[in-house]
C-alpha cells in the first residue's frame, strides 16, 4: 500500500480511457465501506460518466482539464438538512441489518437527534462534509491500490454544479469532487516529486 501511495498524484490531465467497471466498482465499495460517525453516511456520491455533462461540469470547474479527460467524476454531495426521517432510516437499517428491533436502539436514535438535529443547517452541511471527507480518503487510497488515477478537488462552482445535476431537487449540495481514470502521457506533474513533511515534523510522539 505504501508503494502505492508513493505511485499516486493528484493527476491534472487524463487520457480519456474508460476505467474497467471491475475497478470502478471496487473503487466505490471501498468507498462505501469508508467509516462515517455513528455510521450515519450523511452523503450522496454520484457517479459521472455521460461526456456532455462531464464537459459541462468543466466549465462549472474553471476548465479544468481533469473534468472531461477522465472516465468518471465522482460528486460527494451532502444533504442541505438532516432530518428525523433521515436518522430513522438509518436505525431502521441497523435493525434489519443486526437482527434487532427499532426499539433496542432507542438509545442510539436519540443519541444522534440530540447532537445532529441540534445543529442548524450549515452547522449539519459542514458536518456531513467532514464525513464525505472521510470516505473520499477511502476513495483515494483504493484508486491508489487499483492503479487508477484520481485528483481530489475542491476547485469548482457548487452552485453551477447543483444547477447542471439538478442537485436541488433532492436536497443536495456538492461539497468535493474526484475525477478518476488513467493519467496522459503529457501531463508533466506525473514526474514532480512527491514532498511530504518528514516524519519527525510531522508526527509528535508523547
């Protein structure tokens, strides 16, 4: 895995191969599998493929040559608002998944209503993203282990994003995204050197 993460770079350009869906679903698995607090997934990731709309996406991405030159984009999206509903699907999944009942994870449930709902929707939106995070890390190290490409960005307009995928009618907002396929021969970063802290600053041992 390390040599992995040595071979991986936020790639800049692609060379506009399609990604073998073995590896996109593996890629996604890990992804959904990522940790996430009380395991809640407070997040939608949608799975960009069409060109039109990935050209589309690029304008909204200050042209960026990633957006169409990959196979797919991946959007983490979270929700504007969490509400009760959202939570008590979560419990009603545990349940069924654990074989137990609503009411054995009464305690849970109120856990999550006491410190999420609490929250006002930007206070829930910043939250939610902290978790999208999480599983975009997830995301970027499997690529890294399938020999995928990827670059994590930030650099894009959400609110065109929300405007080309139609991201309001399901309560959406995009918050980071990750373009991912095979880097091009041309783009020169593939040979920068990686510069990471060294781990005597980095790591502070007590």
């Amino acid at each position: 895995m390390i040599e992995d993460l040595q071979w991986r770079y936020a790639t800049k350009k692609m060379n506009a191969e399609e990604l073998p869906k073995e590896k996109l679903d593996i890629i996604l698995e890990a992804t959904r599998l990522s940790a996430s607090s009380y395991g809640l997934q407070p997040f939608t990731i949608l799975v960009v493929k069409d060109h039109e709309l990935k050209l589309k996406l690029k304008a909204a991405a200050y042209s960026q040559d990633q957006l169409d030159t990959c196979s797919e984009v991946l959007v983490f999206c979270v929700p504007t608002s969490i509400t009760e509903s959202m939570i008590d699907d979560y419990v009603q999944l545990v349940a069924d998944t654990r074989g137990m009942t609503v009411e054995d994870l009464a305690g849970l449930k109120q856990m999550m209503v006491g410190t999420i709902l609490k929250l006002s929707a930007e206070e829930q939106q910043q939250w939610s993203a902290k978790q999208a995070y999480i599983s975009l890390g997830t995301a970027l190290v499997a690529a890294a282990i399938e020999k995928v490409d990827a670059c994590p960005m930030e650099g894009f307009d959400a609110v065109q994003f929300g405007e080309i995928l139609e991201l309001e009618k399901h309560n959406l907002k995009a918050v980071v995204i990750m373009p991912v396929g095979y880097r091009s021969p041309d783009d020169a970063t593939a040979n920068y050197k990686k510069v990471r802290k060294a781990k005597d600053v980095l790591f502070l041992h007590k």
